[in-house]
C-alpha cells in the first residue's frame, strides 16, 4: 500500500512536458508502453470517452458498460509495449480493442438481444435516426453523419448491426432477411464507402 | 469460402465473425498484403464510428483504472506472434513467484492423473482445472502476488476469462471450524472471495469461481470456516 502511494508522488512530478504541447495518443501510448502512469493518466482522459461511449452504445447496460471499460482500459495499459504505430495510430488500436471487448459481452447474452433487435428493426426501418439522434452536432460526429448517410440502406443496416449491436454476419443476415453472401459483401463495401468518405487511408 | 474470403476484411474489421471464421481469416491474413492494409483502414474507419458515441463514464472508473494500473504488470513487447500457450504464460512466470508457477502446474498435473481414476471426487477437481485451463491461457492474465511470515501466496486471474486461481504455500493447519479466507481489494475496500483450507503440507490451489469485476490487490486472513462478510482477523498474507 505504501507503496502505491510513493509512486503516486513520484508521478506528480513527471507531468511537465516540454514546450506544453498537448501530447496525441500515440505520443501517451508510446510513454505508457514504457511504464509511465502519468503518460497513461493523461492517456486515458483522452480516450475514455469514445470507450465508455461505444461499449454503452453495444452493452447499453451502465454497470456493465464501466464494468468492461474498466477491462478496456487496463487491457490497453497491459498491451502498450505490444502497440506498433505501423499498424495503425493509437485511437483506432484501443478502439478496436474496446468493441472487441464489447462485443464478446453482448455475445454472452445473445439470444435475448435478438428478439430485441429482430423487433427494433422491425419498428423502424430506419437505424440512421438513431444515430443522429445520439450523435453531438461535434465536428467529428457530424462528419461520421454525414458519411453513414451517404451509404445505402442495407450497407448502413449491416455496419450498424455488426458494429454498434455486436452481431456476426450471420446474425445481421437473419435479422435483415437478407442473403449471407449480400451482407458480407453490403459490410465490406460500406466500409470502403464510409473509408472514402472519411478521408481514411491515404 | 476461399474464392471469396477476401470479402471477410469488412466483417471481420467489424467484429462480426465467429471465433471459427476469425481463426480462418486471420491465417488468411497472415499472408494477404493487400488484405492487411484494407483491414488497417477499415479498423480506422470503425474507430471513428465508435468514437462517434463519445460518452462521459461515471467518475469511479478514472479511479477504478489507475489503481489497477498501479498493480498491473505490462506485457512484453515481442511476445506477440510466438503463439500458443507458452508464449502466453511466459510473461507471467518471468517477473517473480516462478517456485509458485512450478507448485500450481505440479498440482494441476495431479490432478490431471488423478482425475482419470476417481470418478467420485471429481466435480471439485474438473472445476479447479477448468479455472486453472481458463485463466493460464487467456492472454490477459494477471499475477498479484501476496507475502507474509515464511508464507507465500499469488492470484492468477484473468479479466476475459472472468476467473482466477489462487496458490499458496507454507499455511499452517487451522483449529476446526476456522479457515483461510481470500480477500479481493477494490479501491483498498476488501471483498470476501474463496474459503479455503490447506493440504498437510500447507499448500493451497483454489478456483476462485465467477470474478466479473477488477480488483488491484489480494490479501488473506483466518475467518470462520463459514466465511466472513468482512475480514476480522490478521492478515496472514498480505499484498506483497
């Protein structure tokens, strides 16, 4: 115990940074892979919110969602050393450890979200309401809007049941009514479009 | 499914395959260039998506997070790719407690033998080895390790696998009705966990059942054999 409370003071110490530049994730991670908590610390209150937020987007449940982002977050501190910039930058390697984690959950208690989501589609043929209802008019999220819109209704369908519901292809297929080899490849094109769209890649 | 398993990189950049197919496709992957980049930027894409859901989280998780941090040990940076449960365990058994390591699979090796005798007993057992399977292949395992007096503990446990192993040795044998009792620290607030009793040679390998939750130390105390809701005795291995 004693122990965790030298290091806290030490840590005190270390957050000056030269030139008082506010360090990007991959910068925090680098420091983090090198055992640095105060690097870490900053680290996480720089992600966290798009962690806490996609995990509650696909578990919906709050207890469980902190519950797993908690996992997520020591996950990322763990595997640091393991991180390589090549490829990909930081951002996107926890968030694809976060949905990961999200989506092994959801998957534990999956038939009874079925009949949920086989309903909602049902409902309201029409998931992109949804995420305009909950995205912020941020920039960022605007442009994520705006990019989803651009897809084609199957296309947005099936990326946003797989991503933000957790589902296996399979899954989608059966939900959408749609043939597995359609929703297999409606993914991969709406993730070439959304790519495009949000100048990914180059 | 080869003709076509380049169409997987968007299912599978989604998370959206099952282990089976994820399996099949990450050895795809492994020798696909032009797939590699296509999954890169599609995990890119997804992130924004994610990020997208930009939420704040309950004050209690910055808290929660740093102090496991503090106890947690960080993986080695080549291990990755060597595969296979040895390169898995190995972070594990290089810090400390590797005397500890050898006791837990000496242990789980007779009780691997011993299990294809006895039918009867074997409900306690198969549950102490399915743990023991469980939490020293999950590639997120974590040891905390646990001292006191001569005697030395550790708990293995791993956050995906949502269980854990305690070991321990040099425990002396109790008076009846009381017993060793774990204690799973959160935000240095004790939680009961396992009741246990040691062999005659006082060593201990229990299976800690379902641990949903993270927790940044682990201690021991002496309790009523029943168990306690709080510790009320000395600790007789605590956070090393």
């Amino acid at each position: 115990m004693g122990q965790v409370v030298r290091r806290r003071a030490e840590r005190a110490g270390l957050r000056a940074l030269p030139g008082g530049a506010a360090p990007d994730a991959d910068a925090l991670l680098r420091r983090s892979a090198r055992g640095d908590h105060a690097a870490f610390a900053e680290l996480f209150d720089l992600v966290v919110g798009s962690v806490y937020g996609l995990i509650r987007r696909v578990l919906r449940d709050p207890a469980q969602s902190e519950e797993v982002a908690q996992e997520v977050m020591i996950e990322v501190w763990r595997l640091a050393p393991r991180f390589d910039a090549k490829r990909g930058g930081a951002r996107s390697w926890i968030m694809t450890i976060a949905h990961r984690r999200a989506v092994d959950r959801v998957r534990s208690e999956q038939s009874a979200r079925m009949r949920d989501d086989r309903a909602a589609v049902a409902a309201h043929q029409r998931p992109a309401d949804v995420v305009a209802e909950e995205v912020e008019s941020r920039m960022e999220q605007a442009r994520v809007r705006t990019a989803l819109a651009t897809l084609t209704d199957l296309q947005r369908e099936a990326v946003e049941l797989a991503y933000y519901g957790g589902h296996t292809y399979r899954e989608v297929a059966e939900l959408l009514d749609a043939p597995l080899g359609t929703v297999k490849t409606r993914m991969r094109d709406g993730l070439i479009r959304l790519r495009d769209e949000l100048g990914v890649g180059e | 499914m080869t003709a076509d398993i380049h169409t997987l990189a968007g299912a599978y950049a989604l998370d959206a395959l099952t282990d089976e197919e994820q399996r099949l496709f990450e050895r795809h992957l492994a020798v696909c260039t032009s797939c590699g980049q296509e999954v890169a930027e599609f995990r890119r894409t997804a992130a924004l998506l994610g990020a997208a859901e930009d939420e704040a989280p309950p004050p209690s998780l910055r808290a929660g997070v740093l102090a496991a941090v503090e106890v947690t040990p960080q993986a080695r940076p080549d291990s990755r790719g060597a595969g296979g449960l040895r390169a898995r365990v190995e972070p594990l058994l290089m810090p400390v407690a590797a005397s500890l390591v050898l006791l837990l699979l000496v242990l789980s090796g007779v009780v691997l033998q011993q299990r294809t005798r006895l039918d009867q007993v074997q409900t306690a057992q198969q549950v102490r080895e399915e743990a023991l399977l469980a939490v020293l292949t999950a590639p997120d395992a974590v040891r905390l390790a646990m001292a006191g007096d001569g005697r030395q503990g550790m708990v293995l446990w791993s956050p995906s696998a949502a269980t854990g192993v305690l070991v321990a040795r040099g425990l002396d044998a109790l008076p009846a009705g009381r017993a060793y009792q774990l204690w799973l620290m959160r935000g240095g607030v004790p939680a009961p966990s396992a009741v246990f009793t040691p062999s005659p040679g006082g060593e201990a390998v229990v299976a800690l059942g379902s641990i949903a939750q993270g927790f940044e130390a682990v201690a021991v105390t002496i309790e009523d054999a029943r168990g306690a809701a709080a510790p009320s005795g000395d600790m007789v291995l605590a956070p090393a």
